[in-house]
C-alpha cells in the first residue's frame, strides 16, 4: 500500500496550497498581492506529461493571481520511467498562463544541463518573460516594487549585482531563482525571495523526516517560508519528480503565497 501510494497515488495528484505572509518591509498600498509559484514542473516525469501540465495551467488561470512566477526545472533529466518532452511543447502551453501583472520565468539547472539557449528560445518565442539575472518594475494599487530574477545557483551564471543594478536602492524587491540555497547570499534589502529546487524532498516519512533534500542546509531550505532576522523565503514543492518518480507526504503542489505588510 505505501509503494501504491508513494509511486502512483501521490505523484499524480495535485493540490493548491496558500500561505500568508506578513512581512516588516512590504508596503501597506501593496498588501495582498497575490503570487502564484510554480516550480520544477518536470514534464515528461510520470505522471506528468503535457495533458497534466495542461490541468496546471488552467487550476493556476482560476487563481487570478497578480503575478505568476515559473521557478525553472522545465524539462527531465534522467528519471526514471520519463519520457522527454521538447521545450517548444512546454513552452507552448505555459503562454496561456494569465496574470494580472505578468508571467515571468527563470531557468532550473536541469534547464541549463539540458540546454539553457534551447529553452530560453522557446519561452521567449511564446511570449515568456525570462529574468535572468534582471529586473522589471511593477505597479499594484499605485504602489511600486520590483520583481528581479536570478540565474540558478547550480546551473547558470547567477549574478545578483547584475539582477539588482536597475533597482534603486529604498524600493521594494521581490526576487525569485530556482535554487534556495542562494538565500544567504542575497542583500536584506530583497523583501522576499522565492524558489523551488527542493522538490519538498519528494518523499517525508513518519519519524524520519525529509531523508534526502537537494541542498547543502539539508532540510532548512526544504520547503514554506523559512524567516531569519526579518528576512523571508519560500520554497515551493513544486509539481514533477526528478532521478526517482516517487513523492510521499510531499504531493505535487500550486503555490499561492498573499503578501501583506504588518
């Protein structure tokens, strides 16, 4: 029964989640912007080929988020029992994704194994903003901020000096990147960042916790919101599997996170 459900049941399901986030340095003209992240989507894993990414689009279109976030790790990469998927395909459907204030994405070190120029083609042929290492401004309720996205911490080239040039120095930041582990590294002044990269562990068990997470803070960077001296993250489970098509106490997830001001 738990093979049942750690490698069928659970790795094809999918669940919302919504988390609040009050925040020090979040302007009050800004409170409830709602962000939706959507992190390594794998397609091709099992379970989770384009029908399935078809399903995720259009649950994430119902959530009418002011911004969507795509947190890299499009394609697969040696999983088990996957079946490779073009980048032109996936990028294909993630152009019908909708959000007040725009799509934006970056890429996940699978990407960049894969082959970083293929995928970052396809997104911008369909219409995908791609912030590496860069920023935009944005506007909710005449309340400015800026959004800047950094290259992953594996796989790319990550420059925050770079993401961050453009932005002046007293304005509002929201950064995301595929990879948590870049948390430490980055100024205070970036309100919050998000990401995804972890996979949540794809497996949790009774007692043992999260036995194997992709990051060198092991399971502190796992997945939620993780706060430090006023100072915030959060870490999307994400939606595929990677090396192994199990999930178990971790099921695939859309990510929606509120933002307010104390």
């Amino acid at each position: 029964m738990l093979a049942l459900q750690a490698f069928w049941i659970e790795p094809s399901s999918l669940i919302t989640t919504k988390t609040n986030i009050r925040m020090q340095h979040w302007p009050k003209q800004c409170s409830g912007l709602k962000v939706v992240v959507l992190a390594d989507l794998h397609v091709g894993s099992p379970f989770n080929g384009l029908s399935n990414l078809k399903k995720v689009v259009r649950l994430t279109n119902q959530i009418n988020a002011d911004i969507i976030l795509l947190a890299g790790d499009y394609v697969i990469h040696k999983v088990i029992g996957g079946k490779f998927v073009r980048p032109e395909l996936i990028a294909r459907e993630l152009k019908h994704l909708k959000a007040k204030l725009g799509v934006f994405a970056v890429l996940g070190n699978h990407d960049w194994w894969h082959s970083a120029n293929q995928i970052k083609k396809a997104m911008t042929n369909e219409g995908i903003s791609l912030l590496e290492n860069n920023s935009i401004k944005l506007t909710k309720n005449n309340c400015d901020f800026w959004l800047a996205g950094i290259s992953d911490y594996w796989g790319g080239h990550y420059d925050i000096n770079r993401a961050l040039k453009n932005i002046p120095e007293t304005a509002p930041i929201i950064a995301f990147t595929h990879n948590p582990d870049i948390f430490y590294e980055l100024p205070p002044r970036i309100v919050i960042t998000f990401a995804g990269h972890t996979h949540g562990g794809q497996v949790k068990l009774p007692l043992l916790g999260r036995t194997i997470v992709p990051s060198r803070y092991d399971d502190k960077f796992a997945i939620g919101h993780i706060e430090e001296y006023g100072r915030n993250m959060f870490v999307s489970s994400g939606i595929g599997t990677s090396i192994l098509p199990v999930r178990f106490g971790v099921p695939p997830e859309i990510s929606i996170i509120v933002l307010n001001s104390p």
